[in-house]
C-alpha cells in the first residue's frame, strides 16, 4: 500500500478504536490484542484519545516499535518498557505527552526486545494495575495475540479488547469490545470506505515521522510527566503533569494511590548502562547457600567472579540460591566461558546457560587490585559472596551478586542489610574480571 493507504487504514482503525471506547469506562487496565499490529495499535490509540476526554490514560507499547504509537513519540530518547522492567528505568522517565490537556502519554516499547516473558508474565503488572484503578486511570496495552506470556498478562489486568478476528487466549477473561474489520485492505476499499465513514471526531493532527511541529513543540515542553513516589492521585482531568528527572516512580499522575506496593529498585547508575558487563553464565539453581558457596569455592580459578544470590522460587515461595560466573560486554566470550568449562568437567554438558545479568548489589570500590583483595576476602569471611571488577581507571568495583533484573536483586538487597548490616546499592556491574 501507499503511505497515503496506511495511513488511511490507521486512521480506520482508530476510529473504529474510539468508537468501541464507552465500553471500558468502569475499566482500569486492560489489553489490546490483534494480529495485525498496525491495526492493534491504532485501535489502542483510539480508545486512549477518546478515554483521555475524560481521564489519564497511557497506551503501552508490547508489539515493539509500533509505527502508529512511535510516531507520536518525538524525541530520541530510547528508552521504553523495557528499561523499565529489566533495568529499573521508572515509568515518569518514558511516558511521553502526546496532548495539550497532558491526559495521554505514550510508553514505548524500549531499547530491547519487547515481546518477553520477564515482561509479559512480571507479577509488576497487577501492581501497576491496582495502582490505575485507585487514580481512576487507564493503563491500555497493545500486545500480539500469538505470543508466549500474553495470557498471563491479560489475566492479571481487568481483561481484553479483541481487534480483527482475534479470539481470547484467556476464555473466561472479560472481553470488554470485539472491533471488526472496518475495511478490507486493498487501497481502492481503502479510499471506498474513508469516503463513506468518516474518522470519529478525535481530530489527528498530520506528524511527520521524528519531527515535533513548533506548536506541540511549546506544549510538550509545559507538560509534566511524573512525580517522584511511587503513588497516583485523583487530580483534576486537566490538571498539569510535572516531568521530574530523578527514575523514582512508576507514577503518570500524582501522588496518592499506590501503584506498586513499595518503591522499586533502580539503579543508581543508569548513565553506565551502555557500559554494563551484561552477560554472564549461570552455573546452577542451588537450594541452600552453604551449597552455593560451595559450588562457588569448587570451581576456583576456572569461575571468574563467581557470587551467587538468593532468588525467589515461583509457586511455593521458597528460596533458591543462583550461582554465576563471569562478566562480559560480548556474549560470544560468555558462551566461550561455558564451552571451556563444560570442556574441562567443571560443569556438566547439560548444565550452564548464558543469561543477562547487568545489574549488580555494590558493596564498594578500592583504588587498586591490590586494596581490593583484603576487602574482598572480608566480605567473603562474612559468607558474602563479593567479587571485583577491574575498572579502566585502575580502580576495583567490588560487587555481589548479578541479576536480571531490579526486582531479582531485591531479597538479596534486603537480606544483606537484615543479617549483615550491609546497605549495598544496585548498580549495573561495570569492569572486567583480573
């Protein structure tokens, strides 16, 4: 099709979006699925123009750089959802205004790969969705239909939308509007059916691609997104949203309904996030720490920067113990690690995989190598399973822990601070093995 085409065909879809609105008046969170992702995402964004009348309302990016909702996104910032579920980035720092009332905001896929099942079954979502509820918002996701993790996610939020001939994955999830096809797809109908049913009265300003006109330019830089808790408030609809630079929050409004039971963790590096040694090979899931800490000392100097760290275990709420090794930027020389010590028997050949582990619990830093290593031998006196990474100044970073995400490192924060007195600060691990 034409660009002319598509962009009559999003704007079908939107208005069919709109028009199914009403519906999801009494609703709070709820998932927007189809197979076609353009008319997915415009179905979402019509619903979100029409609802944002009325109330705040942020439509989520779950397909992935979407061109209907990255097209209102006018900045270059990459960050999105998933910096936000992997790396801690708050939701005030990615949610982009879209108008002038400051009652619709974007939040963008991200700088990874969107369709995840960390994120799509992340337990942050029913959190997020209370949190909606009680500010009396509206949290609409635009998802595929077909994905592994979708029906978690529609079953922790209120229910679905269905676009085009989609069914539920979830059968007995509420389904609050089935939108039809408006159109068939060849441009002729296209043109046929834009002339004999007119967009919905949600007037859609021409955008080109990356570029804010100077007038929205002026509004964007008056609206506010976010405050700096964890917390919502029932403010007045046209209320200004206030942008704060700190990555405190998951709120879009104000602050008074709890959006997530207690503040997440972030990292207090983020400007180091490029440079993070994010991959790393996990050598076991361990259900005592003596037998972590000793498979940690077994492997010796074949484990660089071996630690481990308590995780929670899904369904009975027990604990297990993760052992990791290594710390790389490449994940080829991860998956090298793991060959060489499959090689050398230290690991089973069917044990051992190469996860992503940017984030880290520091615990502090020296100035050399040779400072580091009585600190480090305190720390692991201490049943602490502290490492060092080499820094390109020379200095030692000295680290326990690697974790995938902020709310994996968590229990472990708070089990170094109840039982050791230690208040470690979660960063993303940055240096080299020595």
């Amino acid at each position: 099709m034409t660009s002319q085409a598509v962009a009559e065909f999003e704007s079908l879809w939107e208005a069919a979006g709109s028009r199914v609105a009403g519906t999801l008046d009494a609703a709070s969170a709820v998932v927007v699925i189809g197979h076609d992702p353009i008319a997915t995402a415009s179905v979402a964004l019509g619903i979100g123009k029409a609802q944002a009348s009325h109330r705040r309302v942020a439509v989520g990016d779950l397909i992935g750089d979407v061109a209907p909702l990255r097209e209102l996104v006018t900045d270059d910032d990459p960050h999105g959802l998933t910096d936000s579920f992997i790396y801690g980035v708050s939701l005030n720092k990615i949610a982009r205004p879209i108008d002038a009332a400051g009652n619709l905001h974007i939040l963008p896929s991200g700088s990874e790969q969107v369709v995840q099942d960390e994120i799509l079954r992340n337990e942050r979502w029913r959190r997020l969705a209370s949190g909606f509820d009680e500010a009396g918002a509206l949290l609409l996701l635009a998802a595929p239909a077909a994905v592994p993790g979708v029906e978690d996610l529609i079953g922790m939020l209120d229910g679905v939308v269905l676009v085009g001939d989609t069914a539920s994955p979830v059968p007995n999830a509420r389904v609050y509007a089935e939108v039809p096809s408006p159109v068939r797809r060849s441009p002729a109908r296209l043109a046929q059916r834009n002339a004999a049913i007119a967009p919905a009265p949600v007037s859609k300003r021409p955008r080109p691609r990356w570029v804010v006109p100077l007038a929205a330019a002026a509004i964007v830089a008056a609206i506010a997104i976010v405050m700096s808790r964890t917390y919502l408030t029932r403010t007045p609809a046209t209320g200004p949203l206030r942008r704060d630079s700190a990555a405190a929050s998951d709120s879009l409004l104000t602050s008074a309904a709890v959006i997530d039971s207690s503040p997440p963790l972030v990292a207090s590096n983020l400007a180091d996030s490029a440079l993070a040694s994010r991959f790393a090979v996990q050598i076991a899931m361990l259900d005592s720490e003596d037998g972590a800490a000793l498979r940690v000392r077994s492997g010796g100097g074949d484990f660089p920067v071996a630690t481990y760290a308590p995780v929670s275990r899904a369904g009975d709420g027990g604990t297990w113990y993760k052992v990791v090794t290594g710390a790389y930027v490449d994940p080829a020389k991860a998956d090298q690690l793991l060959t060489f010590l499959r090689q050398r028997g230290v690991v089973p050949q069917s044990w051992g995989t190469v996860i992503r582990a940017p984030l880290a619990l520091q615990l502090g830093s020296a100035t050399s190598t040779t400072q580091a290593g009585p600190l480090i031998a305190d720390y692991q006196s201490r049943k602490v399973p502290a490492y060092g990474l080499l820094q390109r100044d020379g200095s030692v970073r000295i680290y326990a822990g690697a974790f995938g995400t902020p709310d994996e490192a968590a229990l472990f924060k708070s089990a170094l601070k109840s039982t050791k007195n230690i208040d470690a600060t979660l960063v993303y691990r940055v240096g080299r093995a020595y």
